[in-house]
C-alpha cells in the first residue's frame, strides 16, 4: 500500500466511526475496572478496619467477598466486551474492511 491509499483508509467515514466506537468501548470498561481497583486498595490503606469485620458474624471478613467481587467483575467486564464486539461491531467492522479492501484493490495491491 502506498501513502495516498492509507490516508485514504484513516480518512473513511466507516474506519473512524468503527476505531472510535472500539476506543470508546475499551476506555469505558477500563475506566469503570481501574476506579474499582483503585478504590479497593484505598479501603485497603485508609480502612483496614472495615476489611477484617466480620461480615456475618462469623470468620468471614468483608475483605473477602469484596476481593472476590473484583476478579468476578473483571471476568463480567470482559463478557461485555465480548458481546458488544460481535453483536454490534463485528458488522461496522465487515463494513469498514469491505471499503478498506476496495481502497486498497484500487491499485491491484493488497
């Protein structure tokens, strides 16, 4: 490929729509595991007194099933991601390649 024809590609409507949908979608998901994250390790420095209570009277303490919580959101987060890419991006992105291939066929290279 040469210069005009990639310039071409970054500059269809299809391919922007398609790059900005999966940056907004990544960004969010992994703006939405860092604040969890990092609120967990705050309630870990600043309240480790919470943590060890006990959370039903017995020896589980709230640290537990709140750890816990975190790894099952991760997995929960990735499932999200999983089902928004191939149920509502996978045809922008078919989309997007179709016009991508025609732009990159125009000179008999690909």
């Amino acid at each position: 490929m040469d210069d005009r024809q990639v310039e071409a590609i970054l500059q269809n409507p299809k391919f922007k729509e398609m790059v900005a949908k999966k940056s907004k979608l990544s960004w969010t998901l992994t703006g939405i595991m860092l604040f969890v994250y990092v609120g967990f390790m705050l309630l870990v420095g600043y309240n480790k007194e919470f943590l060890m209570s006990s959370f039903s009277g017995g020896v589980t303490t709230w640290g537990m099933p709140l750890g816990l919580s975190i790894i099952v959101l991760s997995f929960v987060l990735c499932g999200v991601y999983s089902y928004v890419a191939n149920n509502k991006l996978d045809q922008l992105t078919n989309d997007a390649m179709k016009e991508v291939e025609a732009i990159a066929h125009e000179k008999g290279q690909y």
